[in-house]
C-alpha cells in the first residue's frame, strides 16, 4: 500500500495538464511559507505570489470546478432542465424582486432623510427668523433711544415672542454683539447674515447671526438653539427613534467607533445625541419592515470659521417603517393613497401567484420530460444488456407517451430481426453444410481418358444449385456425359438435383456394365421422377454416352438446350430425344448416334448461361454463345469452359446473377484411334 499510493499520485499527475500544474505549485509556494508564519516563524509571503494564489484558487473554482460541474451534475438531463429553468425564469425574478426591494428601501430611506432634513432646516430657518425679529426690534429701540440697545431694553412684544419661540426652540439664546466671527461665512457681499449648523468642541448649536448699521453703531443679534435631546425629540413625529452623532477630527491609525474618511481627512464620532422618548411606530403588517436610514449635514468648526476646508461632518440616523413614510408620502392626496398602495400591492401578489404557478409548472413539465427520458435511458440500457423483452411504461397520451410507444415498438421489431437474423443464420448455416454436401456430389476428379479432355463450370446463383452435370465411365471403353437443369432455385432444386443423381448413377450401370442405351435411361429418369417430384415440378436433361472404340457419341435430349459440336468450323446441334423430365410418365425417348472427328470440340449448357441481359435489355443468346466457342475452337477445354462463362458474365455486367450457370466442354483428339491401333 506504501507503493500504490506514490504510484497513484504519479499518475494523476500525469493526467494534469501544464495549468493545472501551474496552479498546483502556485498554491503550495503560497501554502507552505503561511503555514510556518502561523506557526510563529517570521516568513514574509511575496505580494506576487499571494496575487499567483488567488489566480490559481481561481482557475480551479471557474475552470476545473465548472468543468467538473458539468460532466458530474449536468450530465443528467433532469439537472440541466433545472438549472435552464433557474437561470432563465427563477434567477431573473429574484434579481427584480431583489432591485425592487432595494429601490424601494432606498426610497425610504431618501425619504426618511429628507424628512429629517427639511425638519432641521424649517427649525434653522425659525431661528434666523427670531434673529431677524430681534435685530429689527432693537434697531427701532435704538432709533428711538438714540442709545445703545441690549436684551434688557426689549419691549414686553418681543419678549412675549422669545418665549412663544422657545416653546417650539427648547434651549434658544438670544445675544447681542457675539458671535460676529460667523458672519465670515454670510453669503451676501455686505456680511450682514448667517444662518448655519455651529459645532464647538462636541456642541451643536442651530445658529444665526444678524447685523445692522446703526446711528450710534453696528449692531449685532446671535440668536443659538443647541441640538439636545430635547430638540431631537420634537423632530419629524412620522419617525422613530433619531440619533445624532458628532464628529472630530481624528490622527489615529485605528480609531474606535463610527470612522468617517472625506477629502483625505479622517472624522470618528466624538458625541451621540439620542432622541429620548420615541420608539420605531407599530408594524401594520409583515411587509411593514424597519427602515433604518442615515442623513449628512455639515457644521461649521467654530474653531476655524473662516475656513471652509475645516468644516465638520454631521450624522443623523433614524428608524421608520414604510407604512408611516406611505402615509406622510400620500398625504397630499388623500385616500387615493391608500388606494394606490393596495394596487400596488395586489399587483406584486398577482406577479408573485403567477411565477409560483409558472415555477411549479415547470418543475411538474420538467418531471415529465426527465422522466420519459429517463425510463428511455434505463430501457436502452436493459436493452443493451440482452433484454429485448423490457417495455418502457407508457401512461400519457402526449408526444412523450408516443415516444414511448414507438421505442416499444421498436424494440419489438429489433427483437424480431434479431430472431430473424439468428434463424437465417441458422438457415445459413444448413446451406453451406448443404453446399458442403453437394459439392460432393459432382465429380470430384474429371476421368483422364485418352483422346479426352474434360472440363466443367458450374457457378450457383444461390448457396446451393439446381443444375447437375456428372461425367460417368463405364467400363473402359465408354465414357457418360450429363447435365440437367432442375425447375426453381435452392435447397428444393438441389435436393431434386440429389434424387436425379443418384438415380442415374442407378439407370446407367456402372462398375464394368455395359452401357444402358440413353433413350431407356432417360425413360426410366422419367418415371422416377414423374413418381418422386411433386406436380408442378420438372427438369431439362441431356445424357450422352461416348464410344473411345467407334468414336461415336449416343445421346438423348429431354428437353434441354441443344448441345453443340464444332468440327472444322462445322456446327451440329444436338436436339434428338423428347420432353423434359416429370411431366407424363408413359414417355417414350429418341436417341440418335453422331460420329465424332478428331478435333470435334463438344460443349453443353444450362439456360443461365444465355439468358443474361444487357443494360438494353438484350440476351447473351446461343448465338453469341457459339461464337466465342468458335472464336476459341482451337483452345484447351478448360480456357473454352472459361471463356464462356466470362463471356456471359460480361455482357450482364451485374454483380449478382439471376439463374445457375453451367457448362461442360470435351474436346476429342486422335488419341483414340491411335491407341486402338497399337491394340
């Protein structure tokens, strides 16, 4: 076990390309110096190699990870139409309802600020006004006086006013001649206004300074409302609970608390001011969440007036909930509102009920189609396990259903060319074992008699043939000559081409008999086979028995194509002897007796022979057959047989023929004679 698993690492490493070996390495160079640093060993990790790192995790997570997804969890059909079904319709609804819950939260929360906001600002702007109320007050005193005026010359009106003011400003101050630094930052040209936010140290102070040109002097009128708790509370009532959180400036490295970086500067919280009393409003309903929002303003350093670049920032955060901003939101419009809302509201249900149906829909479609896929898979597989008798279940009426049917069906009709296919195999088998058989039955050695040369062809359309030729010696001076023609094709012509063999070999008396004419052997084949083959069936045949001593040739033709002799260039048919075999029983036969020249070229012939046709439609025919023997008069027997035969396949020119073709060729010489005289 020590070996196989170094053994095994080669190997995969072996499998790994160059990237992932990159990679691999990448992230050991990067593993092994963190992992002695986290032992307390001081090893500083390169930046690049950390970058090196993220790639390689990277590789692996997008490359190999989406590769290994693929061919592991995609590879069921099931899982990808899932995955389709989420990325095109459940990934883009979540995505809108996502945005649209941030966009409305975010509308919210704008909302909510600017409530704060215009609030804060509708108090600064009640101070500017008391500021302003103040200034012209005292400046009329002053008018009248022709004295210098200060919040102890007020007339009893103003003073009523201050404290109406103060009523809705708690903690209002009202100064004369402070404050004038703040007028550094008035926006008209003469610096006769100010209205701001002032942060001291950690105070907030609403503020706003006034100044007049007097007769006896500048007059100068602060008017500060300091941010307390107090004032904080009397804030937007729509909201919940408000916090203010004042900020410094701050140096440190890492600073405690809420941190807020601008322009290069660092702010932390230095104060929080809390809104005593108020809580988040009650919850209407479960989409009724707590929006929780945050406000910037800006308050001017009263260290650094006249530097707008030391400006401190200011923090005001709350809580609500949108059925109490909906109802500040929609006041304006009255029941319409609500109204509104409700729609809104029915319409997202509705969009909500329509893509759960449409999710639930496509998970059931999706089981549908999985499944037929499936029950196909599982049946190829059974099937390619050798069981052809394994059905899928068919139990809808769609197209899946007839998928289903037609691969039943066609599993039946392989299981049926497969038991076809093994019977003619089986059939296959038994013809060439009956190819075997008969090919016993033709001669397997031509006799070598003097003065003879024999040769013969026979080429099966089929495994088997129903033409016979068979070359007999009987005794030694005589020599058999036969071939016949068997009505039909295959294994039937054969086995009747079986009977007529043996039954000559019967009829024509062999070892050392005297020959039998040819006209009683023939006549006896006859009855035989009238008596043996069923009606219908029948046969062509030539029989001829040659004298080596009188060179003559006796024969009787029952019903097959004329043998031909050609002798100088001289052409005898021979057509003696009657009908063919099988059809009357009480058949009589001619016989003829033909002499034989030396130099006579014999050759007979079955009908396949001349019956081919061309591309036009026109048979090989006997006389063309004749001519080639002519042209090949002078040959071996075997070149004639084969000339023949080469001939007729010539002009068919298909690959497959259409009948048996046979032919036997004898060519006699003067050896016979010359023998005979030497006896």
């Amino acid at each position: 076990m020590a070996i196989a698993k170094p053994d095994r690492l080669r190997s995969l490493w072996r499998r790994t390309n160059l990237w992932d070996r990159a990679a691999l390495l990448f992230i050991l160079l990067y593993a092994v110096p963190a992992a002695l640093r986290d032992a307390g060993l001081a090893v500083r990790v390169p930046g690049v190699l950390g970058f090196l790192f993220a790639l390689s995790l990277a590789y692996f997570v997008l490359v190999r990870g989406i590769g290994w997804v693929r061919r592991r969890l995609l590879w069921r059909l099931r899982n990808r139409l899932i995955v389709a079904y989420l990325l095109i319709a459940v990934v883009p609804v979540l995505l809108l309802v996502t945005i649209a819950a941030l966009s409305a939260y975010l509308l919210y929360w704008q909302f909510g600020a600017y409530l704060v906001y215009s609030d804060l600002q509708r108090r600064q702007d009640e101070v500017a006004t008391t500021a302003e109320m103040l200034a012209n007050s005292l400046a009329v005193e002053a008018a009248a006086t022709r004295k210098p005026v200060d919040m102890n010359s007020l007339p009893p009106p103003t003073t009523a006013f201050l404290d109406m003011a103060r009523a809705d400003l708690p903690g209002l101050e009202a100064t004369v001649g402070k404050n004038e630094e703040l007028l550094q930052r008035s926006p008209d040209r003469p610096r006769s206004h100010f209205a701001g936010i002032v942060q001291s140290n950690d105070q907030l102070v609403l503020a706003s300074v006034i100044a007049r040109m007097l007769p006896s002097g500048r007059l100068v009128v602060s008017v500060s409302v300091p941010v307390s708790p107090a004032l904080i509370s009397m804030l937007e009532p729509e909201l919940g609970p408000i916090q203010v959180n004042v900020m410094r400036p701050t140096h440190e490295a890492n600073p405690q608390g809420l941190v807020y970086s601008s322009g290069g500067r660092q702010f932390v919280a230095e104060r929080e001011i809390l809104s005593p009393g108020r809580s988040d409003p009650p919850k209407a309903n479960w989409l009724d969440v707590n929006v929780r929002g945050l406000s910037k303003l800006g308050a001017i350093d009263a260290t650094a007036v006249s530097d707008p670049g030391a400006d401190l920032p200011v923090f005001v955060s709350f809580s609500t909930r949108p059925s109490r901003l909906n109802h500040r939101l929609f006041t304006s419009v009255g029941e319409l509102g609500g109204l509104l809302v409700t729609a809104l509201l029915v319409v997202g249900g509705i969009f909500l009920v329509i893509e759960v149906a449409a999710l639930v829909t496509g998970i059931i479609l999706t089981r549908t189609i999985t499944s037929a896929v499936n029950d196909l898979y599982g049946a190829t597989q059974r099937i390619q396990a050798g069981d052809f008798s394994y059905r899928v279940r068919v139990g809808r009426s769609d197209q899946l259903g007839v998928l289903g049917e037609s691969f039943n069906t066609m599993t039946a009709s392989v299981s049926t060319l497969l038991e076809e296919q093994r019977k003619r195999q089986h059939l296959e088998n038994e013809l060439s074992i009956a190819r075997e058989v008969q090919a016993q039955l033709f001669p397997r050695e031509l006799p070598a008699l003097p003065g003879v040369e024999l040769d013969a062809i026979c080429r099966a359309a089929r495994v088997v043939s129903g033409d016979y030729y068979d070359f007999l010696v009987l005794g030694q001076k005589h020599l058999g000559i036969a071939l016949a023609d068997i009505s039909g094709k295959g294994i039937s012509a054969a086995l009747l081409m079986a009977n007529l063999q043996a039954a000559l070999r019967s009829e024509a008396g062999l070892d050392g008999e005297p020959p039998v004419a040819t006209a009683k052997v023939v006549a006896r084949l006859n009855r035989h086979f009238c008596r043996s083959m069923s009606e219908g069936r029948f046969a062509t045949f030539f029989y001829g028995v040659y004298d080596l001593e009188s060179r003559t040739l006796q024969y009787t033709n029952a019903g097959h194509l004329p043998p031909v002799c050609i002798v100088d260039g001289s052409i005898r048919m021979l057509e003696a002897g009657g009908m063919v075999l099988g059809v009357f029983e009480d058949r009589q036969y001619d016989q003829e007796t033909v002499p034989i020249e030396p130099g006579t070229l014999f050759f007979a012939y079955s009908d396949g022979l001349i019956e081919p046709e061309n591309v036009y439609g026109e048979e090989f025919g006997t006389k063309r057959l004749i001519e080639v023997a002519l042209r090949q008069s002078r040959s071996s027997a075997g070149a004639v047989a084969a000339a023949l035969m080469t001939a007729a396949e010539q002009w068919a020119g298909a690959p497959e023929q259409a009948d048996d073709m046979t032919v036997i060729v004898a060519r006699f010489s003067a050896a016979t004679s010359a023998a005979r005289g030497a006896g």
